[in-house]
C-alpha cells in the first residue's frame, strides 16, 4: 500500500509543480474600445485627432499628411484627405498602400 501511495505521489508530484506555475487567465474580458489589431493608420488618425483636441493645427496637418502618403489604403486616408483639402491642403493619392 505504501509503495501504491509512494508511485501515485511520484506521478502526481511533478504534475501539480507544472500546474502551479501555469499562467493565470484573467476572468474579466478585454473593453471592446481596445482593439487588440490597431493598424497604424489608426494610430495616426487618433493622434492626429489629439492634436486638434489640443488646437496643435499644425502637428495634426502633418500627421495627416504622413497618414495619407504612408498608408493611403487605410480606413482613415480619406477622412485625413479631406480634413487636409478643407484647410486648403492637398496630398497626392498614388493609390498604393502598406
């Protein structure tokens, strides 16, 4: 009986120390405003939108403008084309994207 005990232990052991220290998962689920796939796009246009939150005109033209040229296939290139063309500024479109 005691070898039967001494064998289960030997088993059971390593088997709980590997358990133990396995990663605790988090109960909670993730807030559905933090998108875990931000493209860069998107970060441009939020910090191009924080620049204007900030009345720093000129920081969020350039942004756009960078937004524009790097990345023209992203959601946000059109939005960022037409706030530039409101303030009187153009970008050329070359159609490509990354």
């Amino acid at each position: 009986m005691a070898r039967a005990a001494g064998a289960t232990m030997l088993i059971l052991g390593p088997t709980v120390l590997l358990l133990g220290r396995a990663p605790i998962q988090c109960g909670e689920t993730p807030e559905s405003e933090l998108r875990l796939d931000e493209t860069p796009g998107d970060a441009l246009w939020q910090l191009a939108q924080r620049f204007e939150a900030e009345h720093d005109e000129a920081a969020a033209r350039q942004t756009m403008r960078f937004l524009v040229e790097r990345y023209p296939s992203s959601r946000w290139a059109r939005l960022a084309r037409e706030s530039l063309a409101d303030a009187g500024q153009s970008v050329a479109h070359d159609g490509g994207g990354r």
